[in-house]
C-alpha cells in the first residue's frame, strides 16, 4: 500500500507549520538577469505581458513572458533597481537569454547572469518582520510589499526585498554576496531560538507544500497555458505592444478553453501522478468523462489533507462535484485552499 510521504513526516510538518506559525528560513537562491541600458525599459515592456517600465525604482512586479501564441513560458519577478537596471529573477536564465537574444532587435539593451554575485536568504512568516528588524541595521516596518531596499547586517551590505513564494502576508529575501552568507545563516540560527522558529531544509516544503496551500504556480503548472486559462489576466496592460499581444487578445473575446481549478483528497495514502512530475498527470473524470488533468498534487499541513490543481474544460467542474482521479474520490475546491 501506498504510504503519504507528506502525512508521516514530522519534519516537513514542523518546517512547513514554522512558516505558518511563527517563522521559517531558507536558502533558495533563484537565477538573476540583470538587464541595462537605455531601452531597458521598453525592451522588457515588449518581453513580458504585465508591464515594467511604470516600475518605480525599488520596486518590483511578478508577471508571465509569453510566446507568440500567447503560451507561458516563464513567469517572473522583475525589480526595477535603479532608472535604467533591472534584475529579472527566473528559474531559467539560460532560456530567457536565448529569448531575449531573439528579440532584441537594435535596442541600446544589456543582459547577463548574476546569479553568482548573490546568495538569497527567504525568511517566511508572522513573526519574519520582527526577524529582519532584530538582524537589520534599518527596520522594514514601512517596507512594502515587492519593494525591495538597501541595508546592513553586521555591516555587511544586504539588499531585503518583502517578497516569497509562501504566501505569507509577512515575508522578506535578503539578498547578499556570497561570500557574507555564511554570517546570515549564523544570525539567522540564532534568531530561531529568539523567536521560535526553524530552517527550512525540505526542498518540498520550499517549493510545493507551502506554495500550493496559496495557490501559487511552478513553472511545470504553467507548461502550454494562456494567462487567462489560470487566472494570471490581471494587470495586464491591453493599451501596449507586448509578445503574444494578438494571440492573447483573441483568447480574451474567446474565452479560454480551460481553467485551473483546485481540489482535494481527505483519503490519506494516494497515489496521483501530476505534471509536476513530469507527464500529463492522471486524468480526472465526472460521470466517467475525462475533464481535465492534474496539474499539481501535494499535501496541506495546515487543513491536514491532500491537495491539487487540475487544468480542466472550462465550466466542466464546479465546487462540491466529486470526481475519480487514478481510482480515488475527489472533491473539487477552491484555490487558495487556506
């Protein structure tokens, strides 16, 4: 019989609870492209759906890049650093240079791979503002959420952006050189003692436990999506020339064809295969028709039962409707699950 490899485990549960509850940090440093120049601005207004350039220095923006069929290739946070810099924090640098290379055409534009000039720190959770003050030489009480500003710790410059991937309405990323962050973690242990919290060491936790319950996206979710297909329309700026623009604004007077749409299983010990995994992911069926396909499948800490996504025909489920995936009851939901 299938064992949960989620349930059982008492220290993805206390991990993923100590970001809930109290705090939690982590070392998980995304890829960085900075980009320069005096057509910054416009050239990663035409790259991404969402716009950049009304970007004020200091602060950032999460958004989709689209093909030109108006398909997700890659969903991103942009921080507009100075006037004419940006970092662009990506899973996959070396797609997105390949892609800007491609349409770059003759701008006065500039991009390259920082990611080893940074080590990123995330500390996650009700209690991180109180955290980051206790280790800062400035305090973030005012900071805003995707601002991200200049400080010390133990005089060592740091960049603290409020931001994560949690969920958390409290979250912060302290950006430092590698060389400095062996002293971050060493502050960082400390302070769990000081506010009773721990370090995240489950790469599960980090990127699909404690995203998911939020309702939040890996890039394999996103694979062969629209934005409108799963809910990431907003913001958009229709009165602009972006990639994708055209194939997008059909979608729009359309309607997009699927929908993503969460669901749960109280059944402990399941096996569902989801894209996450690689694959289709099994097929979710209502009456015994195929509705759609899960996308994402994992387990909630918090509600204490499976969770997931499934990429379904638009309409074709609504809350309540109980469906069999891979020969186990489940029961469509909303998303976020918490």
């Amino acid at each position: 019989m299938y064992q949960n490899v989620y349930k059982y485990d008492d220290m993805k549960r206390s991990e993923h609870m100590a970001v809930r509850e109290t705090f939690g940090w982590y070392y998980f440093t995304h890829q960085i492209v900075e980009v320069t120049g005096q057509d910054s601005d416009v050239f990663l207004d035409e790259i991404f759906a969402n716009p950049v350039a009304n970007l004020k220095p200091g602060r950032a923006r999460y958004t989709t890049m689209l093909n030109e069929q108006a398909e997700i290739i890659d969903d991103v946070v942009v921080f507009r650093m100075e006037d004419k810099r940006f970092w662009v924090s990506t899973l996959f640098a070396f797609k997105m240079l390949q892609w800007f290379d491609a349409h770059k055409k003759e701008r006065d534009v500039a991009y390259k791979n920082i990611t080893e000039q940074w080590d990123m720190y995330a500390v996650q959770g009700p209690k991180s503002r109180d955290v980051i003050n206790s280790l800062t030489e400035l305090n973030v009480n005012d900071q805003k959420f995707f601002e991200i500003r200049e400080n010390r710790i133990d005089e060592i410059p740091v960049k603290i952006s409020r931001a994560g991937f949690t969920g958390e309405k409290m979250g912060f990323e302290i950006y430092v050189s590698p060389a400095q962050g062996a002293q971050i973690e060493a502050r960082l242990k400390k302070a769990e003692k000081e506010f009773n919290g721990r370090q995240v060491t489950e790469f599960q936790v980090m990127t699909l436990t404690l995203p998911a319950e939020k309702g939040f996206y890996y890039m394999r979710d996103l694979m062969h999506t629209n934005p409108f297909e799963v809910g990431l329309e907003h913001g958009i700026d229709w009165n602009r020339t972006f990639i994708g623009r055209e194939a997008l604004a059909e979608i729009r007077e359309k309607g997009p064809e699927k929908e993503m749409i969460g669901f749960t299983v109280d059944q402990a010990d399941v096996q569902i295969n989801h894209k996450c995994f690689g694959g289709p992911g099994d097929p979710v069926l209502k009456d015994g028709e195929e509705a759609g396909r899960v996308s994402k499948f994992t387990y909630s800490f918090v509600l204490d039962k499976n969770i997931g996504y499934i990429l379904a025909r638009k309409g074709s489920l609504k809350k309540g409707d109980k469906v069999m995936i891979h020969g186990y009851e489940a029961v469509i939901a909303d998303k976020p699950f918490i």
